[in-house]
C-alpha cells in the first residue's frame, strides 16, 4: 500500500468524508425541499402534460416543442433505436417525484502485481432522476430481451424531464451555484444521447491510488470504494456574494477597503 496511506490514515479520511458527506448532503435536500413547487414538470409544460387542466403556463409550448425535439433524438438513436419517436401532447408522467443518490461507478484498479474491478462512489455527486427511474433501472430495462418500446419511451422522458427541470429554470441553478453546489448534465455512452443530471458540491473527492483501493476492498472483503474529501477545496471555498460586493466597492470607492 502507498506509504502515505497507512490503515489510520484510511480509517480518519473515511470518517471525515462521511462526516462532510452527511453535511452537505443534508443541506442540498433542505434546499430542494424549498425549491420543491418549482421542481415540477407542470411548472414547464403546464397544459402539455396529462391531467393538468387547462391553466396557461408561460412559455409551455416553447418547453414542449424543445422536449419533443431531443426525445425524438434520444429514441431514434442507440440504445433505444425506437422508429415511433413522436411526443405527442398531452403527455404522461408517471412519477413527479425527485430522487438524488451518490453517483456510483465502475473502475479498473490495476498495479503491477494486481487488477480489481471496484464499485466506486462520488459522495459528493448526486445523480438525481424520478422515483422508478434510475440509471439502475434503465440499465436493467435495457438488458431485458422482453422490454417494450413504451418502457423505453419513459424512461427516457423521465430522464429529459429532470435535466429540463434543473437547466431550463436558469434561476435554480443559479441560486444553487450561490449555495456551492452546481448543476451539471452529462451523457454516459450505455445510454446513448440520454441526459444524466447530477448535482455537485464545490468540494470535490478523490480516488487513491489504486493499490491503495485494491488493498482496502481486500481487507474489507468487498468491491466497493469510497471516494475521500478533497480538505484543500474545504480550505479555498469562496463567498461569491462576498466577492461580487468587493467589486462593486473597488469599482466605486476603493479607497475605503482595508489595505
């Protein structure tokens, strides 16, 4: 095992990011649980979306018409390869419900003498997705020979919705970027153009070195691994209110900041 990291050494950084982790994640869901109302597809596709009623949402066919667009790439394309790509309005959603849990992984850890495949998981990334679809469960319905093209059709509806609902409301993610956390959408090759939505902390994590996370995961007897905190990102973190307002007094009267 790399000198640097001695079995103490190993058992405070896990403890220390489970405890960061613990915090943090705490206080993202605080601050979605306020942001909740706005966290709704109907807040986007009011009339669009079945069993809405007929109340006007502002700039709803203008959502519904860029959700029709990327379904119809997302479908049309590998791995879902369906021919029948139109969304039609008024459309289903099954599930309204937000769901975030910390992005896991597959990785290779290899040395010289050894190579492991380790789950690893980011503790301070969240995916986030719908209630009853997950990556997981995709993956899943993917593998399945007997799947349905309707499955596969809402699953990737959930998936654009959630990315819609966090990227088109610019004010969420502004206001959560403000909070040290930070919107990002990605797109994993096993899915193809599907969007995957994720919410990181301004602190990030690392892996060790990989001997050092084929040594834990044998000790532990389990293929699992769990990123460590990053503390020099704990150390820099950075008050953007502050600093905008520091600006606007050196831009104004500089003069009155302390030297």
């Amino acid at each position: 095992m790399d000198e640097a990291f001695t079995t103490r050494k190993l058992l405070v950084l896990r403890k220390l990011t489970r405890a960061v982790a613990d915090l943090l994640r705490g206080q993202l869901k605080s601050h979605l649980i306020t942001l909740e109302p706005l966290l709704k597809p109907r807040m986007l596709y009011g009339e669009h979306i079945q069993g809405h009623g007929k109340e006007m949402v502002r700039g709803s066919d203008k959502y519904f018409r860029e959700l029709q667009a990327d379904f119809a790439a997302v479908v049309g394309a590998r791995p879902f390869n369906i021919s029948a790509r139109e969304l039609k309005s008024p459309f289903e959603v099954m599930s309204a419900t937000l769901e975030m849990n910390a992005l896991e992984y597959a990785y290779s850890a290899k040395t010289d003498r050894d190579a492991k495949q380790v789950v690893i998981t980011s503790p301070l990334k969240w995916v986030f997705t719908l209630s009853g679809y997950s990556a997981g469960g995709l993956r899943k319905l993917l593998a399945d020979r007997n799947r349905t093209e309707q499955d596969m059709k809402a699953f990737a509806l959930h998936f654009l919705l959630v990315e819609a609902l966090f990227t088109k409301q610019v004010g969420i993610s502004d206001l959560l970027r403000q909070l040290n956390f930070h919107v990002v959408s990605e797109k994993w090759p096993e899915f193809g153009g599907l969007p995957i939505t994720f919410v990181r902390s301004s602190v990030s994590t690392y892996r060790p070195p990989d001997d050092v996370i084929i040594e834990s995961t044998e000790i532990s007897g389990s293929n699992a691994f769990e990123e460590f905190v990053e503390v020099d990102d704990i150390v820099h973190l950075q008050d953007g209110f502050k600093e905008q307002l520091i600006e606007i007094v050196k831009s104004q009267a500089p003069e009155l900041l302390p030297r």
